[in-house]
C-alpha cells in the first residue's frame, strides 16, 4: 500500500444525498442525440451546467442534515457555491444488474467490462479503503472516442460514485487526445472533480478511494479519492462525508467508453490490456481490514457497437481487462 501522499486535516463535507436514481444502463440509446450539449462524465450523461472543476484538496459542505449546501471551501473558506442540478442526468454505468449481466458482445456507450464486488457489511461499516495501480497505456490508434479506466466504490443506492479516473478523448467538458488523471464524484444533483493532471504512456498510478475519518454520533463518515502519479510524483483529490449511505460496492477495475465504432479507438488498438495491481479492498475503519475473501467478480456489459476482445481476469490482488 503506497503512503499517502497528502493529509487532509480539515474536516471533510461531502454530502451525498439520499436520492434514489431507478434509472438503468439500458439508458444509453441515443442519449447524445437526445440531450445535446450535456457531458459524458463517468457513469452519467449530464447537463454541462451541473459538472464543476474545483481545485485539488476542496471540501465540498453539507449541513447538520448531511445534504449538500452547494459550498466548496479550501482550508476553511468559501471557495465557490453551486446550485443544485435542474435536470436529472442520464446514468450509464450498471445499477441493479449484479450478478447477472448481459451475453458479453460489448458495448459503445456506457460501461465495457469490470471486476466488481458486492460486499455484505454490518450497517455500521462500510469500504473504507480501496486502491490499486495501473499503468498509462499507448493511446488509441484511432481518435473520436472517449475512454475511461478506473476502480471506485458506490453506496447500495447505487447513486453515487467516488472514483479516481484516467481518460484519453475530450468529454464535452475537458480532455483531448491525451491522457489525465483526476479523482471524481459522480451523483444526482452535482458531480465534481479535481484538477486534472496531465499524464504520460508508461507512467505508473495509484487511484484510492479511502475513508479519512468517522463521527460516531452522527453517522457521518469522511472519504478522500486521490488520483496519484507515482512517476512524477504528483497528485491531485477532493474530500467529503456521507451520511446515511452504506458504501458496499467495490470495483477493482472498470473499462468505460463512448462513441467507439472500431476496436482500435481503444487503447494499444485493438489488443489492449490493462492490469490493475497491488489492489487493497478493505474494511472496518480504522484497522484497515482486508475484506475476506479478497475476490472479485468479472463481468462484460452488451449494448451495440464492435465486439472487441473483452475479457476480464479477476485476481484478488488486482483484474487484468483485455480489450
């Protein structure tokens, strides 16, 4: 397990709402079509109006309810406020498909293929750390797709996310034909994440989603996502809280992609693979303990578009994707 390379000693508020979201991944269709101008973050389509960039170490508030306020503060002060989402965003990724998925024939809009866990926790606990490397791969022989590589956790609402994302392709919002690496929450009313870094085939990273503090008398627990280079030593991450939501998924390793309509928008073309290593899954803060057994499921998704060479390897220690 890599130190962590920040500590966040500022109390961290992200509030996640418990507004349920029914929607599921058949959603996809011609989403772009139907709601032109809105950003294909991970794991939802959404009004671009609703995406905000805050800087690396923000604290996102909520109030003594535990439902956010809109507030962005760094160290203390009012950085920014957002207005809640007007419009509900079109989810992507897979909500109450585990553990049984489509024939695996791929996909072009949405999730591709992941190593998932669902893990049966005592009301009271929750993940409170997962973390892995991968490596940058070669870029996509051909552009025009956006690609997403990541591992992430979500409450049993399956509303939210909190991920640590490396992406090749121009969103709608940021990005180009090059890698960043950035960490991510993705939910109903606001998705935010941090200052991207810019990073480079061969680089080594380390995405953790982790929880960095508990209060016991309100049920509130803190969570940091960091996105690391561990090659040139930079990072960048946002902090919150969560009250009420019981974080129970784990995704060791996730391949997510849009408007592909050739194996080789993927990276390393056509027979790309990338390997998540070095995986901590934990529970039970703060003693760190390995969630046992240390497994992961492996599932491809199906929707239209090319059918690829997808697989997935899952190991207890980190999944190989192939693609």
């Amino acid at each position: 397990m890599l130190q962590q390379l920040k500590l966040i000693t500022c109390a961290t508020l992200l509030g996640l709402s418990t507004y349920a979201v029914a929607q599921a991944a058949s959603n996809t269709g011609n989403a772009t079509l139907d709601h032109p101008g809105w950003v294909h973050v991970p794991g939802e389509l959404v009004n671009s109006a609703c995406v905000h960039q805050i800087p690396k170490g923000s604290v996102i508030e909520v109030n003594e309810k535990g439902q956010m306020t809109g507030d962005v503060t760094i160290n203390g002060s009012l950085y920014a406020h957002y207005a809640a989402c007007p419009d509900a965003p079109v989810v992507m990724r897979p909500q109450g498909q585990t553990p049984n998925v489509a024939p695996p024939i791929g996909t072009t809009d949405g999730w591709v293929e992941s190593a998932y866990r669902y893990v049966s926790l005592a009301s009271n606990d929750n993940i409170d750390y997962l973390g892995s490397n991968w490596t940058v791969p070669t870029a996509p022989v051909e552009g025009g797709a956006i690609i997403y590589l990541f591992n992430a956790i979500e409450p049993s609402t399956e509303e939210w996310i909190l991920q640590p994302v490396l992406q090749y392709g121009e969103n709608g919002y940021f990005g180009g034909n090059y890698w960043e690496f950035t960490a991510w929450a993705v939910g109903p009313d606001y998705v935010f994440f941090a200052d991207p870094i810019e990073v480079y085939v061969g680089d080594v990273l380390y995405g953790v989603t982790q929880q960095i503090g508990v209060n016991t008398y309100s049920g509130t627990v803190y969570y940091e996502v960091q996105a690391q280079d561990t090659s040139s030593n930079r990072s960048t991450w946002i902090t919150g809280s969560s009250r009420g939501l019981h974080w129970v998924y784990g995704f060791d390793g996730t391949l997510e992609a849009y408007n592909v309509t050739s194996c080789s928008q993927y990276p390393n073309g056509s027979a790309g693979t990338t390997v998540f290593s070095n995986t901590s899954f934990d529970h039970n803060y703060s003693l760190l303990t390995p969630i046992n057994p240390q497994s992961w499921t492996a599932d491809v998704y199906a929707n239209s578009g090319p059918s690829c060479s997808f697989s997935v390897t899952p190991n207890p220690t980190g999944s190989t994707l192939d693609y």
